[in-house]
C-alpha cells in the first residue's frame, strides 16, 4: 500500500512539474524575415517596444538569407530543434514542404489565435487569410497584405479629362479598351522620343502570372472553369491580349518590363509613366519621390466589384519552438499592433492584414485598394503552381511580339496549365 502511495504521490508530482514546465515556457523567441520584411514591417521597433511592456522577455531579431534555405529549417526540425520561433514568408506556398511533415502549428486549432478579441478571422482582409490556408489548416497568419491595382500620375489624368471631379479621383477604366484608350490619351512624344508613357502593364516573367489573375479575377469575377481548374481562356481574355498587342504594338503600351521587373514602377515614380499596372502599393513611392498628392489609385478592369490578385507575407510557428504562446502574443500585440501596421502602410505601401487599421491610414486610396483586396484571389494551390510564373511569361511576350496567334497564345498558355501538377497541397 505504501509503495502504491508512493508511485501516485511521484506521478503526481511528475505531473505538476510538467504542468508547470508547460505554463512557464521560457520568454525568449526569434523572429526571422528577409530584410524588406524586418524594415517594411517595423520588427524591430515591434520588439523593441514589447520588450519594455514585457520585462524579463527577450525578443531576437534575425534576417533569413533567402527562401533556399527553408529545405534546411524542415530538417531541423524535423529533430524538434529549431532557432526561429516565428518565421516571416512571402508566399504561403513556401510553408507547404513543412505542413506536409506536420512541422508547423494550425494558428487555428493548436495556437487558438482566433479566440482572442480584435483578431477574429473576419478582423482580417479577406484575400490574406485565405492565403494563410494550406490543406485546409490556419498554417499562415498573414502579417502584411498586397494587390494588384492601377496607380496613375493624377496630374496627367487630369491634364487629358480623365479625372472625375465630384469624386476627386481618377476615372475607373470598365474594359480593357478603356484602359488602351486612356493610355493613348496619355501618351506623349516629343522629337520622336516618349516625355510621357501611356501605361506600363506588368508583363515581366516574374510578375506576369499575377498580372494575368487580377485581370481575369476582374473580369470574369474566377479564375476557375466549371470544374474548378484554373484557367485563361475566355472570351473576356482573349480580348484583353489583342488590345494588349495592340498598345504594345503602337508603344502606348511599354515593354520595359520585359527585361527589368522593377522598370515599370521606377519609371512611375520619376513621373514619366502615366498608369502602371501591378501592386497598389507602387503609388506611394511616386508621392514619396514627386511630393504628396502626385499619385493615387485606380483599378483593373472589374476589380472594384471582383477583386484581382492578392498575396501575403505570412508568420509561421515551427512546433519545435519551445516558446508558442510566446509567439503568438507578439504576433498580436506586436506584428499585428498599430505601429507595425499602420506604419507599413503610410511609409512603405504595404497593406495592413487586420482591417481596422485601415482607419488610421493617412490616404483614402487604402481604403479603396482594401475593398478590392477583400475580394482578390491568390495562386491556386496548386503543388505545381510555382511553374506558372516561368512558363507563362514567354508565351505572353512571343504573343504580343506577334511571334505567334492569338489561337497559338491560348493553345500554349493551356499546355503549360494542363502539364502542371495541379493536385492540391
């Protein structure tokens, strides 16, 4: 009898040490992100002012080289070792090689994130925390939000009539012949040489599969067939490039992003390019370069009603880190605080992920680029998706060089989509 007692008494014990060891994890976390992410997102400032609201806690800052070296953070741990406690990435597509080892923690079921008041899942812009999903878990919390929009030079708009004065902004292009039509109103040469450029459409190999959501998810409000496949075929799509070859033919339209990703929002923001098309935030460096007012927002085709392409940077939380609630309280009381997200959006054009900080943004364009992000859709999640953004650039460009048909475009544009593995993560 005594020996029973004795084993109970231990195991009680045990228990109550473990319990303990459990509620006292210790107070130190890492936090890692590419450079952009540690600036644009405020972490240090973040860490720095939760560690005087939290004495005893330690919050270490650390930049990630580069996404090649995620294979090695899966191995780790895999061990139930690891040196980051919360891992900043673009793309949630990144996270899947460490859900598919049951790695990282579901933000929903394992973390309860959403329990908390001010982050429920509806706190958030809706195109970000879809982004966060893989395999149907909460595996992303998204930190910073972006979509695709049209940023114009409101001088020029209003220089041409194209600015609508009750509204006090530009005038919102309905079709893709708008857009070719206030682009050649734009359009300026002098001597032969262009002092002004029509639009600049993001048709660089990197960008271009974005491109090529938003202005489908505009138009035909999917980018799915009645299957539920992605696809670019429509009778909408097939217009929209022949006024694309069309621009692009005539110059309106510039190439520049061909060679030079960065070309088209450089040129925008040393005033020279009147409409860019690609991430809404792109017109937030012009008002920094040219001074406050010199540009604003506008909208793909449909993307007002329908949204158009959105992505994240998300947080993730390795379960070999021994510190989670720790984690999960600066995500929301530091990530997610007001510094971080108001601050990314007024300085750097990064949108916040929690929607009530868009009442604090000093521009009404925020507001306005929320709304379509609200409605914007991601890259399908697709295991193969990552071939769409170096197989369907070329295709685009032979098309608009008029190496190749329209017919030919769409046959092609169609192999490379039935020859990726589209089977989900």
């Amino acid at each position: 009898m005594k020996r029973l007692l004795c084993l109970v008494l231990m195991a009680t014990l045990l228990t109550g040490a473990f319990g303990m060891a459990v509620a006292e994890e210790p107070q130190k976390i890492t936090v890692m992100g590419l450079s952009w992410q540690i600036t644009k997102i405020f972490v240090e400032e973040a860490a720095k002012k939760y560690m005087e609201d939290h004495p005893g806690v330690e919050i270490v800052i650390e930049t990630l080289p580069d996404y090649g070296s995620l294979p090695t953070y899966a191995v780790d741990w895999a061990r139930g070792e690891t040196n980051v406690d919360v891992l900043l990435i673009g793309d949630a597509n990144n996270a899947v090689q460490f859900v598919a080892r049951d790695l990282l923690y579901d933000f929903d079921k394992d973390l309860n994130f959403f329990a908390a008041d001010g982050f429920k899942k509806e706190d958030f812009l809706g195109v970000g925390i879809r982004d966060g999903i893989i395999n149907e878990g909460q595996y992303g919390l998204p930190i910073i939000v972006e979509a695709y929009a049209m940023s114009v030079n409101n001088a020029a708009m209003k220089e041409v009539g194209l600015w609508d004065e009750a509204t006090d902004s530009a005038l919102i292009p309905k079709t893709w012949d708008d857009v070719y039509e206030y682009a050649k109103k734009l359009h300026k040469e002098e001597n032969g040489k262009v002092v002004r450029q029509g639009a600049v459409i993001q048709w660089g190999t990197v960008s271009i599969f974005a491109t090529l959501i938003a202005a489908k998810q505009g138009m035909d409000g999917t980018i799915f067939d009645e299957n539920g496949v992605f696809t670019l075929d429509s009778e909408n799509m097939r217009h929209m490039f022949e006024v694309w070859q069309k621009g692009a033919k005539e110059g309106i339209f510039s190439k520049e992003t061909y060679a030079d990703n960065l070309a088209g929002r450089n040129s925008f923001k040393a005033g020279i390019t009147a409409m860019l098309l690609e991430t809404g935030g792109a017109f937030v460096e012009a008002n920094v370069n040219l001074g406050p007012g010199t540009a604003s927002l506008s909208a793909y085709p449909g993307g007002v009603e329908n949204g158009s392409y959105g992505f994240s940077t998300i947080a993730i939380v390795p379960k070999a880190s021994k510190s989670p609630k720790l984690a999960v309280d600066f995500i929301q009381k530091g990530l997610l605080g007001e510094n971080s997200q108001v601050g990314t959006v007024n300085v750097y054009g990064k949108m916040p992920a929690v929607s009530r900080y868009f009442e604090d943004a000093e521009l009404k364009d925020w507001k306005f680029l929320a709304g379509i992000a609200e409605n914007s859709v991601g890259v399908p999640k697709y295991k193969g998706a990552a071939r769409f953004s170096t197989e369907l650039g070329p295709v685009i460009q032979s098309y608009l060089d008029e190496a190749i048909t329209l017919d030919e475009c769409m046959q092609q544009l169609q192999a490379v989509i039935d020859n990726v593995d589209k089977s989900l993560f």
